[in-house]
C-alpha cells in the first residue's frame, strides 16, 4: 500500500504563539489527582504558576509559559507510560474545547478513526494559536500523524501526554487504540505519533 495523506500541513504554517489555559489547568488538575501537585509546585518556577493560577479558562496564555510548565513536568521525573495515562486524564477533562460539537459526530454510527482525521488541524487549532499537523494513512487501521511548530515538543513529558490524549481521541471511534511516539523531522518543535486500532 502506497502512503496516503488525508490530512496535509497546512499553508503557511504560522509559528505557534499561544495556547489555551484550559489544557494547562486540565493538566495540572490532571497532576493534582495524581498526587503530584506538591512535587510539581516544588519544580515549577514561581512566576509561572502565579500566570496559570491567574488564568481563567478558555483564555490564551504565551506559549513561553506553556514552555516553562512542561519542562517544569519533566523534571517530575515520570515515565512515558505515566506521563501518557495523565495526558489520557486531561483529555477527558478537555476534550470539549477540543472537539467541541464533533463529540457527537464521534459517537456516531459507522464513524471510524478515518472520519476523524481530516478535521484533526481544526481540533489542533482549538487548543494551539499555530503549529500543524499532517495525517498520513499508513495501512488500513493505521496512520502516522506529525506535528510541526510546536515548541512544547520539546517536553518529553509533554510528547508523552499527546501520546495518551491521541489514544483517547481515537478511543471514541474504535475498540482500541495503540499509539507510540515516533521520530519526525529534525527540529525540537517537530514530533511524530504511529497509531494502530482495533
């Protein structure tokens, strides 16, 4: 099977600027849950938790801050696995923002992943003020899916949790999802996801 894309970068891809409180409040409440709040306040510089505490959701925070919040998670020290179930959390928590009325349109019957991943630079601009993303059909239940101009990619942390959020996207059209961080590209904002399901 020749690659296809259904889902191509898009032109231009504007730098990512901003990204929305709501994903970094649902991720801290994500840590909280967990356990991690002290461990996370004990890492996290001041000034930034005083800009995420002063946040209301749905406003758009400096993607420097986003930076500086998800350094601050790695050096929580977790593995990919963790880091994954709490990207899984947050998107639970979030996915509204997110996908907004296509929640039902995933709920739907006959749809598939497929269906999904023509709309997922929408989903991705609902969260992220720039950046792209690329779907690329791989086999018949598989895709590798890229992301560029990003600079929270720089966070191992935070390529895990897109990892874990990836799988419950997925999770909503299919029985089961298995999603693992690949290599793309060579820049630190550039990162790739290989998603198979069932």
């Amino acid at each position: 099977m020749v690659d296809e894309v259904v889902l191509a970068f898009p032109e231009p891809i504007r730098p990512m600027r901003k990204i929305r409180s709501t994903l970094i409040k649902g991720g801290l409440v994500s840590l909280q849950e967990a356990g991690l709040g002290e461990a996370y306040a004990a890492v996290s510089p001041p000034e930034v938790q005083a800009a995420i505490g002063a946040a209301v959701a749905g406003m758009w925070l400096p993607i420097e801050l986003a930076v500086a919040h998800y350094l601050a998670c790695d050096e929580l020290g977790l593995s990919n696995d963790s880091a994954a179930q709490l990207g899984r959390a947050t998107f639970e928590r979030t996915k509204g923002l997110l996908l907004g009325s296509a929640i039902g349109l995933a709920r739907g019957v006959g749809v598939t992943p497929w269906t999904l991943m023509p709309h997922l630079q929408r989903f991705w601009l609902q969260g992220y003020d720039g950046g792209g993303v690329r779907a690329t059909k791989k086999g018949p239940k598989e895709v590798d899916v890229d992301l560029v101009g990003c600079p929270v990619m720089r966070s191992r942390y935070y390529r895990a949790a897109q990892r874990g959020l990836f799988t419950v996207l997925l999770e909503l059209v299919c029985e089961k999802a298995y999603v693992h961080e690949r290599p793309f590209g060579d820049a630190p904002s550039s990162g790739g996801l290989r998603a198979q399901w069932v």
